[in-house]
C-alpha cells in the first residue's frame, strides 16, 4: 500500500508532504494579505474576451 502511495504521489507531483498546509491557506498567519477578509461570500462574473 506504502508503495501504491509513493508511486502515485510521484506520478501526480505531490511531493514533498509538508506540515506547512496552515500556512498555505491561511495568508494572515504568514502576512500575506487575505482578499476574502470579512467577507462570507464571492461572486464570479464570465466575460467574453475580445478576439
């Protein structure tokens, strides 16, 4: 199982695995500023791009 897992990983580049999950979604614990602050919800809007 150990070797289906480490097999895998490196087929879809997941390594290294790091304890560093944390700091990676949450920017204020590293300073990094947080464009969802406050807010609850987002709204996306599609546009067309011009050809």
């Amino acid at each position: 199982m150990q070797k289906l897992f480490l097999e895998e990983a490196v087929k879809y580049s997941v390594l290294p695995i790091d304890a560093s999950f944390l700091e990676r979604i949450n920017a204020s614990l590293v300073g990094r500023p947080d464009l969802m602050a406050g807010r609850t919800s987002l709204t996306v809007q599609m546009h067309r791009g011009v050809a």
